[in-house]
C-alpha cells in the first residue's frame, strides 16, 4: 500500500500530495510539481517504523 503525503512545492511554495513506495527505504528521483510544472528533486527515507522523512528540493541542489 502506497503512503500519501503532503509536502510544499521548494518553488511555487503550493501544498502538494505526493505518493512514496513503502516497500523501498531510500528513495531519490524528480518529478514536476502538479501546480507549476517545475522539476522537485525527492529525496525519501523510511525510518525503523517505515515513517517518511521527505526533502523536497530544487532540482539541482544535491
């Protein structure tokens, strides 16, 4: 089952939802923001109790 979250746009600053695999514990890929179309830079990890800890970047910070 997928997990549902809520993060802010790192651009436009809108609130967004996003979809996170739980089944993979490090997670770092780009996708466009649903509102202004710029490319987000995630990066996504579980902790020990599959929690998400969420960095939603520029797409060129590293």
């Amino acid at each position: 089952m997928w997990l549902e979250k809520e993060i802010q746009c790192p651009y436009c600053w809108e609130q967004i939802e996003i979809l996170i695999d739980p089944a993979e514990a490090e997670q770092d890929y780009i996708e466009d923001c649903q509102v202004c179309c710029r490319p987000i830079h995630f990066r996504i990890h579980l902790d020990g109790k599959g929690d998400p800890e969420i960095e939603a970047l520029h797409e060129n910070e590293i």
